[in-house]
C-alpha cells in the first residue's frame, strides 16, 4: 500500500481519537460542544460513504465539498457562540453562503474541489480564530488558560486552516514542482487533518474534565 | 510551528495573567493606604475639633465660672466655711481649667507646626513627668525642625507608646530617645514596668494606629525581647526622606 493511501486512511481514522472520548465519556454531551461531536459524527460517515463509493468509481467532491462547507458551519458557530454574536459575523456567514453557492452552481461545480471556496472559508475562520485568541489575551478569562476547551479548538481551526490556505494557495507551485502532482496536496491536507482530530481530543478531553471551563 | 504557537501563546497567556494579578495586587495595596490614611486623616480631624469644642465651649465656660466666682470672691467678705467653699470652688475650677487645657493640647499640640517633633516631645514627657514617674526625654545627632505631616505621625505614635506605658506598665521610669542620623530617624520608648507578652494579640485601636502609622511612614518597629516582669523597649526606625 502506498505511503499516501496509509496516511489518508490514518487521517480518516484519526476522527475516531476525538470520537473515541466521546463514547467512553458514554456519550455525555457537553453543552457548547454540541455541534463539535456533529461535525465528528458528519467526518466519520462523509469518510465511510467515500471510502465505498469509491469502490463504484464515483466522483467522491460532491461529498468533500458538503463535508467543508459543514465543518465551515460547525465551526463558524463555535466562534459565533463564543464571540458573543457578534452581528456582523451574521452578515459575514450569509455572505459566504452566497459565494459558496454561486462557486458550486455556476464556476467550479459539485463534481471538482472547491478550492476558491475552501481559500476563502480559510481565510475567515483564521481571521476569527486569531481574534478570538487576540480576545482571550484581553479578557484572560482563567487563570488556567489551557483548561479551556475552545482554545484547543481554536488552534484547530489556525492550524488546519492556516495550512489549508498555503497549501491550495501555492497548489500550482507544488504540483509543477513537485512530483506525484496532486497526490501530495493532499497527503499534506490529511496530516493537517490528524493535527485538527488530536486537538480536537484534546479540547473535549478538557471539556469532560473541566466542565465549569468554558467561557 | 503549531506546537511552538500554542506554546507561545500559553506562555503569554500566562505571562498577562501574572502582570494582571500584580497589578490587582497593588491597586489593592494602594486602596487599602488610601483607606487607613482616610481613616487616620479623619481621626486627626476628630482630634482637632474635639480639642476647638473642647477650648473654645467648655474652656469658656469654666473661665466664664472662674470670673463670676473671683466677682463673688471680690464682692462679699467670706469667712469660715462658706470661704473654704469658696476657695474649694476656685481651685476646682482652676484644675478644670487646667484639665482642659491639658486635654485639649494632647488632642492637637497647639505649637505642634511651630516646634517640631523633638520640641513637642519634650513637652509631652515634661507634662507626664513626676507623680511617681519619672519621664526622661534624650536626643542625640543633628535634629531640625521637622513638623509635617509624618512628623506628627510619628509624634502621635510615641505617644500612643508614652499612654500605654502609663495606663498598664505600673513603670516608675520611661524613657523616649531620639537619635538623628542624615536618612533614618531611631526611636526607642523604654521604661521598666510589667511588660507585656509579645506573643498576645493585640487588636486594640491603639496598636492598630501604631501599626498603621508605621506602614505608612514605612517604618521599622521592633519590640525588645525583655523578661516579663523587666520592662519593655520598643524601637523605631523611620525614614527621614523628603522630611527637610
């Protein structure tokens, strides 16, 4: 088996270290973490569906594509929560809606990735990411800062969509300078993908243990 | 780089915590001065007013009886009894008067802003001086007027001293030293009473003021570790910037 397949399926499989929490702690779910444990759930079936439809030879982006724009949403809301709803990230989140609709509609479509898209979520979710950690440096709302699930959460979000960024802004640079083309975009979007997965352990791991922590 | 961000921001993070509690720490600090020099401001006040009432009311009205009597004394020829009465109401009234005064000066000395620490002290042991005790006042090095507000701090602590030896030492000597150095003023109050237990707790408004004197002129206050039943020695050290 090649090197990219083994990592692909240890990023597909790195979902169930989160979820794995998650069924030990018997299900029990922490209030504000609610839509964290759907995006898992949505992560591992989105992996399985493609895993055997791909089987069928069928275009696996339609699925990819409603998986990003899901985990966009999911933790768009996080920050959304916890940014105390803010009203312009009302307007900012409709205003991407519109923008991903009319990219899958009418200029890159269901049936490749959507990349512009994707640049585009990236550079949202690390902008609120970064001023939510700009905040948490302002307000210091605990002492024990690294007890606070949504730190991890957000280091999740910096770190997979601040990696995601680079990588499909300088996707043409890597595919005509490196070989294996596309192949190794993605092997780097799945290592990105366990980081993600761990942190988000790590995050729920407090949340279980801390539950008076979140903000 | 992820690993080295979290890292850094937790650092931080924790760094801002630590900068932010010692910045509570010394708002806290700074209130708590704010309070005790509030509260010591007001007794100081209280002081002055009770002393005014005390000299401009009463005074006047024991001089006002002092008037009307030596009147009396002067308009009829007193003999026998009722002329020791007369002569007993006079002298009670002088000791009255006297009293008031006395009072009234230990309040606010008057002369205070005008002779200074060491000059005020060496009134306040002369007037405690005799009736079975014997107060000595001592200073050495190069004094100078000093008559500000720490100086009457300071004045006001030794005599707290000066009162509690009086009131519970059953001491037949005290003794208040003054030693001026260019930067720190030494003060020791001794004298060879009862003592007291060090380790009591002493939670009267006395010690209080005393204590909170001190912190704020920043002084150094020791008690002397005597036997019981030897006394007791109580040293200060003060700080004299700013006090030329």
């Amino acid at each position: 088996m090649d090197l990219p397949i083994i990592i692909s399926h240890f990023s597909s499989g790195s979902v169930l270290v989160p979820l794995g929490i998650f069924i030990f702690k018997r299900f029990r779910i922490v209030k504000d973490l609610a839509p964290l444990i759907v995006l898992l759930i949505v992560s591992l079936l989105c992996d399985l569906s493609s895993f055997i439809i791909i089987r069928y030879s069928v275009n696996t982006y339609p699925l990819v594509n409603f998986y990003l724009f899901t985990q966009f949403s999911v933790f768009y809301y996080l920050f959304f929560n916890y940014l105390k709803r803010a009203a312009i990230l009302k307007w900012i989140f409709i205003f991407f809606c519109g923008f991903y609709t009319v990219n899958i509609s009418f200029f890159q479509g269901p049936f490749q990735f959507n990349s512009v898209t994707n640049v585009f979520a990236s550079i949202i979710l690390m902008a609120l990411s970064l001023y939510y950690l700009f905040t948490l440096l302002k307000e210091l709302p605990t002492a024990t800062i690294h007890r606070l699930p949504i730190l991890w959460i957000s280091f999740a979000a910096l770190g997979y969509y601040g990696g995601n960024f680079f990588l499909f802004l300088f996707s043409n640079y890597l595919t005509k300078s490196i070989d294996g083309s596309l192949a190794i975009l993605w092997v780097l979007h799945n290592i990105l993908n366990v980081i993600k997965n761990i942190l988000f352990a790590i995050g729920l791991w407090q949340a279980y243990h801390n539950p008076n922590s979140s903000i | 780089m992820l690993v080295v961000g979290i890292a850094t921001f937790i650092t931080l993070y924790q760094k801002r915590i630590l900068q932010e509690q010692e910045r509570k720490r010394l708002l806290e600090l700074e209130f708590q001065q704010k309070m005790i020099q509030t509260q010591l401001d007001t007794q100081e006040k209280d002081s002055i007013r009770i002393a005014a009432d005390l000299h401009d009311s009463l005074g006047s009205l024991l001089w006002g009886a002092k008037l009307n009597a030596a009147f009396m004394g002067r308009s009829f020829e007193m003999e026998g009894e009722v002329k020791e009465s007369y002569d007993a109401l006079v002298d009670i009234l002088d000791q009255s008067i006297h009293a008031v005064k006395r009072i009234a000066w230990e309040l606010t000395p008057e002369a205070f802003h005008h002779s200074g620490l060491s000059q005020s002290l060496a009134t306040l042991c002369a007037r405690f001086n005799g009736k079975g005790l014997r107060v000595e006042f001592n200073e050495a090095g190069e004094s100078f007027l000093w008559n500000d507000n720490r100086a009457l701090s300071v004045y006001r602590i030794i005599q707290e001293l000066v009162s509690n030896t009086i009131k519970h030492s059953e001491a037949s000597r005290l003794e208040v030293d003054l030693f001026w150095t260019p930067g720190i003023l030494f003060v020791k109050v001794s004298d060879n009473g009862k003592g007291f237990i060090l380790t009591e707790k002493r939670g009267g408004v006395g010690w209080w003021n005393i204590n909170h004197r001190s912190k704020q002129l920043k002084a150094l206050i020791e008690i002397g570790d005597i036997p019981m039943g030897q006394g007791s020695e109580i040293s200060l050290r003060i700080p004299l910037q700013h006090a030329k």
